[in-house]
C-alpha cells in the first residue's frame, strides 16, 4: 500500500518482463488486464480476505462483467509499474473498481473493472445481493481502517482457530504428524490468532512459560493466501508484547529454514548450527526483549 497514488490505497508493483513486449517493443496491450488481475489478488490480501476461505464462507463468488482499459502510452522491457485499484461503488450486487497503471507517476493506463456478485454453482448461477460483510470489508479498507484483529488469550479461547490452522498449515501442506501439531504444552501457553473482519482465521502462535525469564515462541501458522502480508508479524508481535508484560527479557524460537529471513528481518538473531525436528530443517533464534 501506499500514499504516492492519489485516489488509490493499494498499489501493486512489478517490472515488465521480455515475455510481455510485442514486436513493436511495448507491452503488448492484453497483458495490462493481466496487471490488473495480479493487482486484484494483492488487493484480496490487503483486504486481510483469503479468496477461496472467504467466498467459500460468503456461499457466493464475484464474476468479471466488465474490464475497460484506456491506453495513453506504452510500458516497456524492465519499466517499474504501480498497478493502483479501488473499489469506488457497491451497488446491490456489482462491484465497481477503477484502476491505474503509472511508471513514475505518469498514468500509461486507466480502467475499469466491474464484478457481478452470484452463485458460486456453476448449474444454477444467478445473481446476488453483495453481502454485507464484504460490503463492509471494501468501505473499511478504502477508508483507512485496520482489517485485521489479534487477540490474545488461553488455550480455551483460542483452541478451536489455532488448531485449524496448524491442521492446513503443518499436518496437510508440510507433512507432519497430526499428533505433533497440538500438545498438553498449549494448556499452559499464551496464544495470539489474527482474525479478519468475517471472523476467519489467518495466523496464530504461542507463548510458553518463561524458563530463566526467556519465553519461547512457537506453533506460528499463516494461512497460506496471507503469507507476505504482514499478518503473521503481527501476531509475532502480539506475543513478544505478552511476553514483555509479564517481564521476560528475551524471547527464542526454532524458526523452519524458509522462515529464517522472517525472523531476522523480525529483529532475531540465530544461535547455534542448524539442525532437524519434525523432519523440517529449524534453526534456534532469539530476542532481546
């Protein structure tokens, strides 16, 4: 997201790339609906709304009725483009975006892109009234406010979002065993889960008890269409703030190897050589608190 597009809250960036130039050496004029397209998905995330979880819990889905483009000059090979949408109207069952596509603030493109809110069924498709929690979501985001909410509590209270995720994210897509993802330690541990505005689950982690005033974190799980959102360093957060609260002076975690960068961008530091739990490479990191 960003503030140097006026008129537009979220902005997608990318480089053209070869394969998208013509023989005239310009993007060649289809692929500007595919930035749009890219932009629309970083625009779902920005809304804290994982597609597929959401219209699946909407029983609805959107359909493109209409994309308009006005071209006013060309990208080219290696141009650095922002991709700018924002939904200007919700009728009873539209859904109106205008977009722009500028290089160094120049606009290139204009558009228009107009969704029709219907049955997910393909066999007895029909339109429907936009619900009014996703009408919500469009007016909140575009007017500033935060789409994500974290909380932290007890095992009760969080027991029924965090073992979801942990299910999708370590049991289904990393392989380990079911009997690995919950524990009795979680009884005893402070939990964070990030929620959106439809109440779905999107990140979640733990806090154990402090051994020599160094809590550990662990069990950190992000939906997988919410990673690189900033979701899950939210909830990471969450649990240092938790952590410093009750006075422990620095946090630890095994962090998986693909996580690494993650944490050390976190602030977190790696102790020791790497080694192997769960079947997954993990490195310890800590942080001073």
């Amino acid at each position: 997201m960003s503030d140097r597009l006026p008129g537009f809250r979220y902005v997608e960036r990318l480089r053209v790339r070869w394969v998208e130039v013509d023989l005239q050496k310009i993007v060649f004029n289809g692929h500007y609906l595919m930035y749009l397209d890219t932009a629309m998905a970083g625009y779902w995330r920005a809304l804290a709304l994982p597609y597929e979880a959401t219209f699946s819990a909407l029983n609805g889905e959107l359909f493109v009725k209409k994309a308009e483009l006005e071209y006013h000059a060309p990208a080219e090979l290696d141009d650095l483009l922002e991709i700018g949408l924002a939904c200007e109207h919700v009728g009873n069952s539209s859904v109106r975006f205008k977009a722009g596509i500028f290089r160094d603030r120049r606009l290139l493109v204009s558009g228009q892109l107009i969704y029709v809110y219907a049955s997910a069924s393909a066999h007895q498709r029909q339109s429907l009234p936009v619900p009014d929690a996703l009408r919500q979501a469009f007016a909140a985001f575009e007017a500033g406010e935060d789409m994500v909410c974290v909380k932290t509590g007890s095992w009760a209270q969080h027991a029924e979002a965090a073992a979801a995720l942990r299910q999708q994210v370590f049991v289904i897509e990393q392989g380990i065993p079911a009997a690995l993802a919950c524990d009795a330690a979680d009884e005893a541990a402070v939990h964070a889960v990030a929620h959106n505005r439809l109440g779905l689950a999107l990140a979640a982690g733990r806090l154990l008890p402090a051994q020599a005033g160094q809590g550990r974190i662990g069990r950190m799980a992000v939906a997988r269409g919410l990673r690189g959102s900033g979701v899950g360093l939210r909830v990471l957060n969450a649990l240092e703030r938790a952590a410093a609260q009750r006075g422990d002076h620095s946090v630890m975690l095994h962090a998986q190897a693909s996580a690494v960068g993650f944490y050390l961008k976190a602030g977190y530091q790696a102790q020791g050589e790497p080694f192997t739990e769960a079947g997954i490479e993990h490195l310890e990191m800590t942080k001073r608190l």
